[in-house]
C-alpha cells in the first residue's frame, strides 16, 4: 500500500463522553440525568446485553433517593471535570487534531425547564474549549450523548411527548451561541438507532410506564421527535455559526449472512437496510418507504405535524459520523447455534473472526466494508468517532501497561481506513472511544478499559484517579506524526 494515503488536513484524535468522564455530578448546578441513575453491573453474562439496561420506574426512585457514587461510578467517572487540563496536555502530547466531547445539558438546564441557562455549566465547556483551542485541538461535540435530565424522563415520558423537542433546541441554541467561534463540528445524537436497544439510555423512556403492547409504537413516536429536532438542530446551527458543520451519528453494525442460502442473504439485506433507516432519515431527507410499509404491517400509528416531512428534507446534515466495533451475522437458523455480544446487540458468531474479553467480535475488514458501504449510499463525508478495544488491562511491576492487544487492533483497524480511503472513500477523521479509559456504558465498569492513558481506579470507585501512559499511547504519538505512514509500508 503506498504512502501518502491520509489526507494531510485528516483529523486524529480520540472520543469520551462527558456522563461516562466528568464527575461532579451535582456540584456547580449541575442537575441529575439519567446516565446518574445507571447502576454498576458485575459478573453479568456478557452474551445477554439486552438485561444490562433494563429500568424499572423502581430503579429510578432508588436512585433519586441516595447520592451514593459506588453503586452509580457515572457520578463519579474519571473526574474530568477537575482533571481535563491535565489531560488536554496529554492528548496534545499524542498529537491529537481532534477530541470528541459531548455537552450535558444538565450541566446548563439542570432540570430542562429553567428560563435562565446555569452560568457555572456554560463557563466550564468554554473553558474546555478554549483550553482545547490553545492546543491546537478542534473540539468535536455532541449534543445528546445518552445525558437526558431526569426531571424530562420523568415529567415528560421521556422524548415521548413533543414538547422535549423545544426544550432541547432551546439548550442547542443557547450553546451555539456561547460557543460560536470555538467549535466548528457537532453531532446531534449520539447512536441515534439505538433507540429499541436501549430505550432508556437513548430516549428517557422506562418501560413499565407504557402499556406493553403500545411501546413499539412509543419508540417510533419519541424517535420521530428526535429526528424533527435533529433537523431543527441543524437548521438554528447554520443560521448562528454558518462556517459549522452538522453530523449524524449511528452505530453501524454491519450484518453478513451465515452463509450463501438465498434467505440468509436476503435477511442480512434487511438487517443493515433497518440501520441505514436511522442515517436514511437525517441524510436523504425522509423516511424509506419500508419503514412507512412496516408502520402499517403491525398497526402502528406515528404522528407527523403538517411541518414536519418539509423540515426532515431540508435541514439535512453535512457529514456522517458513525461507531464501528464489530460485525454481526444474519442468520434464518440462529437456534442452537453458539451466539456473541457487543454494543447492546448479539448475533451468530462468526467463526472466522476472534473476540474481545467482553464477546465483541474483531473484525477490521468490516471497517472497510462499512465506509464503502456508507460512501456509496449517501455520498457524503464520513468521520470514524468511536472504534476501540474494551480489555482489562493490568500494569506490570515496572510500572508499564503492555498493551500490546490494543496496538494490534488499532493497527489493522488503521489499515483497514486506509484501505477504503484507497476506493476513493472520503473520510475526515478518526477518533478511538475511550482514549483516556472511562466508565463503561453499559455495565459501568472501570475494568473495562479502552484508552490510550491508564486511570487508577477500580469498579469499587478506590484508587488516586492518577494518570499512566500506556504502550500504545507512544504508538498511536507515532501514527498521528507521520500521519499513518508509518502503518502503510
């Protein structure tokens, strides 16, 4: 492969997100989400993600009702809030162009109700950014990144009822313009697909506050909401910071069939037709014809205001930005037949790919498919904002982190970028989850590591929340230097 593959202007950099890094939960204003009411999850079976974000209305009084940040390690994260100078400092020593960053909109609206925005939320992420502009780091933020306040899951059903919707372009405009000037790329939100995965975490919605045979229809009706004020998102964007640039984000989670029987090709065709919905929506302008089909098949009534077919076609996104952390298998015959996990989905697993301590199928060459895939669809720039290894990483006796598994990962799934870059795929940049390790989302482990620096803390919450470089932080140094040269020999 020959050199020179990356474009020079390509953005390196790293993801996080702020319920998952921040801390200071409730100090400075800032109000209760629902990322602080997630609990802790050890020894649960990996291969049953689905159990993992299952919320009662009881879960939620309990924990309203205690400010314990052991059980709930989100409260808590990695204390970003008082640490991210220092770790700017250490991003900029790896040479990142970029950071992705999201915003809590209990940090500004602790409730979502306020008139006023919370003076102490704004002046934190101007500072951030301005600290991440002195090192010549471009911040990537995202609106919406699984951070709801409470108060709208529990007075408004979550994204349910449509009113959210003006509550969160209220938020949205308020931080456009106190950040006009410093931030030139956004997201609106973050995995917007993963609506019937999590419902919870993505839209605020408990459950058992729907009648059962209703909640499908809910979803399809909160998920409606959200890609009007998606629309809307980017409308007001434009019009306050005209040189910014919008993107969707979903997770793609490319499906491959089992083997060549024509139904299991079939099945696989049907299975990534439903992902592309979500980026279908917020690219093309509207919804595809299978959805409206599906819609009238099970009876499910979704409510459109006159307005809102004209906004989803004209307020469109720039770029699409995506997750990618493994591959899956669609398959007629799943019974019986040995299953993994990852990202809040199982599948088949695939026998010819390995897997992570956690069940997620590694699977580089899945990266290529998908930013052809995406490239050919919509025609669009393509960003990378999250792609990583979760691994429980120890530190040796000298003091080192050898992590030379996450190294091997990174670089094939470096190469694989440069592969669809060479079929003539337009991509802006690449951003690793989790450069600094974080909690998790979905079992709020620390163990689960995936960053490039090393975080003293355990899942009990004890440690110096000291920072380490591990092995593949001098690694990845070497790889944004040369620009990915040094991977293409």
């Amino acid at each position: 492969m020959k050199k020179n593959i990356f474009p020079a202007d390509f953005l390196w950099g790293g993801a996080t997100a702020a319920n998952q890094c921040e801390g200071a939960w409730n100090i400075d204003g800032k109000g209760i989400s629902i990322a602080d009411c997630t609990r802790i999850k050890k020894n649960v079976n990996k291969k049953d993600y689905k159990s993992l974000h299952e919320i009662k209305s009881e879960d939620i009084e309990r924990a309203m009702a205690t400010d314990d940040t052991v059980e709930y390690p989100k409260r808590h994260g990695i204390d970003f809030y008082h640490h991210y100078k220092e770790d700017l400092d250490l991003f900029q020593e790896m040479g990142f162009k970029t950071l992705r960053v999201s915003i809590q909109w209990t940090r500004i609206y602790p409730t979502g109700m306020e008139e006023k925005p919370n003076e102490a939320g704004l002046k934190f992420y101007e500072d951030l950014f301005k600290e991440m502009k002195k090192r010549n780091i471009e911040p990537l933020v995202t609106l919406h990144h699984y951070e709801l306040p409470l108060y709208i899951c529990n007075n408004f059903q979550g994204w349910y009822q449509r009113e959210v919707i003006e509550l969160f372009l209220k938020f949205c405009k308020t931080v456009y313009t106190r950040y006009k000037g410093l931030v030139k790329y956004w997201l609106t939100f973050n995995e917007i697909d993963s609506v019937f995965r999590h419902p919870f975490t993505t839209l605020g919605m408990v459950p058992d506050r729907f009648p059962k045979d209703k909640f499908e229809e809910v979803v399809y009706q909160s998920l409606h909401h959200q890609f009007v004020a998606s629309a809307l998102a980017t409308k007001y964007l434009h019009e306050i910071i005209p040189e910014a640039e919008m993107g969707c984000m979903i997770t793609k989670t490319l499906s491959y069939p089992e083997n060549c029987h024509p139904q299991n090709v079939l099945l696989a065709l049907k299975d990534n037709r439903k992902n592309n919905f979500y980026s279908d929506v917020q690219i093309r302008g509207a919804y595809p014809q299978h959805i409206k089909n599906e819609w009238e098949r099970k009876n499910l009534t979704i409510h459109f205001e006159k307005e809102d077919e004209e906004v989803l076609k004209k307020y469109t996104v720039d770029y699409i930005a995506f997750s990618y952390y493994m591959s899956k298998i669609s398959s007629i015959n799943e019974e019986g037949k040995e299953r993994v996990s990852g990202n809040i989905s199982s599948s088949v697993k695939n026998p010819y790919l390995d897997i992570t301590d956690w069940d997620w199928q590694i699977d580089p060459t899945g990266l290529t498919t998908s930013l052809i895939d995406l490239y050919d669809r919509y025609e669009k720039p393509l960003f990378i904002v999250e792609n990583g290894l979760g691994y429980n990483d120890t530190i040796e006796a000298d003091g080192t982190i050898q992590d030379d598994y996450r190294i091997q990962y990174f670089k094939e799934h470096i190469s694989a970028i440069a592969e669809a870059i060479e079929e003539g795929v337009e991509v802006m940049g690449y951003t690793p989850w989790g450069c600094i390790d974080l909690i998790s989302m979905s079992t709020c482990q620390m163990s689960k590591r995936y960053g490039f620096i090393y975080v003293d803390l355990d899942d009990d919450g004890n440690g110096s929340y000291k920072r380490y470089k591990k092995k593949s932080f001098e690694w990845y140094k070497e790889v944004i230097a040369t620009n990915g040269n040094n991977l293409l020999d």
